[in-house]
C-alpha cells in the first residue's frame, strides 16, 4: 500500500499579544496627568486594587499615595483608551494604555520611541497650543517634501510629534 502524503497541518492560530508603552519618568503621577489629557484618556482608578492589597499584607502603605482623592500605586500610574475595555476588579486597561514607571535616573538623551499624534487635518496648529497650555513646549517645527510636523517635549522632555 502507498501511503499519500498529507496536507501540512495548519499551525495554531495565536491571540494577538496584549502591550502597553511603558513610559519611564521621574514624576508618573504629572505625566499621567498631562498624557490622560493630551490624548484625552482616563487616568486609571486602581484604589480598589490597592485596598485589597492593603488589607491582605501584600502592599505596604508606603508603597501608596492619594492621587485625584483616591488611592494610587506611589511609583506607577497608567493612562487608557477611554472606550476600551477594562478590568472592573483592579482598574487595569485591557486596550491601549501609557504606563508611567518612577525611575531614579533623569532623561538623558533622545528618545529612541515616540508617540506621533495626529490630531485631524487643519487642526495641527489649534493642538500644538492645546499642547503648549498642558505644559508641553515645541522643540521645531519640521518642513520637508514628505510633510511637515511639530515636535514636541513632554513635560519632562519626552519628544513626541504632532502632525
């Protein structure tokens, strides 16, 4: 008998891999604030969380400050996509999200990462001053054949560009 070979099994489908874009600064809970308004997302509510780990032992109360008169993680605050979905339990976005980490080191040189954001044609101008008011302030303004853009530093000199 001649054995037929066979189609290649088919490899599994994988789920897309869930991120976020971590974001190192000396100050998480300021650029929460600016980002969560920059991009117009909700500053995570995590105090739930937090007082669950509180009364179990597992989070020391040093570790916690009042941030908007609730309870936050002292060293980490994210920022998320208002319309996607969150974790009701613990406050943690399941969708696009910022996450600012304290670290001790300051920024020292150009960020090899940035955010782009695109505000809508015609409306770069009325963004960049939005920008400047939250505490933002322009690096240049570029001009080429390919486009123009404004790029930008964040409160604690993080470029980001608006186009």
């Amino acid at each position: 008998m001649t054995k037929t070979p066979s189609a290649p099994e088919a490899a599994p489908t994988a789920a897309p891999v869930h991120w976020k874009v971590v974001v190192d600064s000396a100050d998480p809970h300021t650029q929460a604030d600016f980002w969560g308004a920059a991009l117009h997302y909700a500053v995570e509510d995590n105090s739930a969380l937090i007082e669950r780990l509180l009364e179990l032992g597992a989070l020391p109360g040093a570790a916690t400050v009042e941030f908007h008169g609730r309870l936050a993680f002292r060293d980490m605050v994210a920022v998320r996509h208002p319309d996607d979905p969150y974790d009701p339990d613990s406050g943690t976005g399941l969708g696009r999200r910022l996450l600012f980490q304290r670290v001790t080191e300051p920024k020292t040189v150009k960020n090899r990462l940035h955010l782009d954001l695109h505000p809508g044609a015609g409306l770069r101008e009325g963004e960049v001053g939005r920008l400047t008011a939250l505490g933002a302030s322009v690096l240049r303004e570029v001009k080429e054949p390919s486009g123009a853009w404004v790029v930008m530093a964040d409160p604690e000199g993080n470029e980001f560009c608006v186009h």
